[in-house]
C-alpha cells in the first residue's frame, strides 16, 4: 500500500512564522494536488512544548543559529516554535486537511528534538508512525513538506532503513538552507541514501 506523507506543514514554518522557511507556502498546492490522488495520507505535526530544550529562549548565552549539547546530541538552537496549542503549531490553513488520514505528533519531549517523523534525534524512543503504517499496510511512501534539510531528510532516512520505499517529490519541498548549500546536499544525501528523486509530483500508476 502506497501513502502519501506530509512533513510539518504548519504555520509556523510559513512566511510570517516563528521559524519560516523561505517559499514554505508554496508547498500546499502541491500537497493538495497530492492529497486529492492519494491511497492514503498521513502527516507529521511538530508539537514542542513551550521549554522545549531546543529553543535558544531556554539556554543563556545562546542565539538562534547556535549549535550546542542537548541531552548528548549536536542540537541547532531554533525560536520558539509550533508551542502545543498554539496557532502557529496548526496546519496552514489552505491545507487540505479533511483529507488527511492520520497525525503523528513529534518533538513532544523538552529534553530532545525530533526532525525524523519516525524518532527522536537519537532514536531512543518511536513516534509510534512505523508501528501505524505497518499495520494499514503501507510500504511504500512519498514525502513531501518543510523542511528539505531537516524534518524531510531525516524522516527519508529513518524510512528507508524502515525498509520503506521512499520517493521525494521536491516540487513539494522547500528547505531553511541554514548554510549556504545545505539543501542541495541534503538532496544528495537522500538520493544516496535509496530515495527516489522527483522533480514533481505525479500520481502512482
């Protein structure tokens, strides 16, 4: 079974948001299109609560931007951002969301983050997501959503070696690019990695 999975498209990753992604809106169209063809859809929604170790609010001396230790893992110090409950924790508003199957809600702990939709950062403990999709019966994905070099590229990871066969639609992506470069490289590094590249989106036939 093949399903459609939705990586954080919230408001907060929008322009205007706490942690916007440049263009993070131009996304919905495509996960709209995608919505209407899919089997099946799921989506990651990032719910952090308001101390959330992640924040730079939380650390003295540290700026957004900043990598530092957290719970033993190189994290990057982001704003505060997608607050359980808060409005920029929902889904973008022009999202199709009557058409989602099923929600999987990461970064719920302050002691670490959660870029894959699968795991924390240090795999110690499951969003439960595999266990969901094993048993609808879904082994094969395409990703989409914000952001490329984060949240996409480690859930694409964690899927793959899931044993998932994992296609990611670029047109339905778009990325921070905290560095100059970091997109792009992600990119490869998924393609590398076993996933299936595409330009655009185009239904399963």
């Amino acid at each position: 079974m093949h399903a459609l999975l939705l990586i954080d498209i919230q408001n907060d990753f929008l322009p205007g948001g706490a942690l916007a992604v440049p263009e993070g809106d131009r996304v919905i169209e495509i996960a709209n299109v995608a919505i209407e063809s899919a089997e099946y859809v799921v989506a990651t929604q990032d719910w952090h609560p308001p101390d959330h170790g992640s924040f730079a609010s939380q650390h003295e001396g540290i700026e957004i931007g900043d990598v530092f230790e957290l719970n033993g893992l190189r994290q990057v110090a982001w704003p505060d951002h997608c607050v359980q409950g808060s409005p920029g924790a929902e889904f973008a508003a022009s999202l199709r969301i009557a058409g989602i199957d099923h929600v999987t809600r990461k970064g719920t702990d302050p002691l670490i983050d959660s870029y894959s939709g699968f795991f924390d950062n240090g795999h110690r403990q499951s969003t439960g997501l595999h266990d969901h999709l094993m048993s609808t019966g879904v082994d094969e994905l395409t990703v989409m959503g914000l952001a490329t070099d984060y949240c996409v590229k480690f859930t694409v990871f964690d899927a793959i070696q899931l044993g998932y066969s994992t296609r990611v639609v670029l047109a339905g992506c778009r990325g921070v690019n905290l560095h100059d470069g970091d997109v792009d490289a992600a990119i490869e590094e998924m393609r590398a990695g076993g996933a299936v590249i595409l330009e655009d989106f185009s239904p399963l036939t």
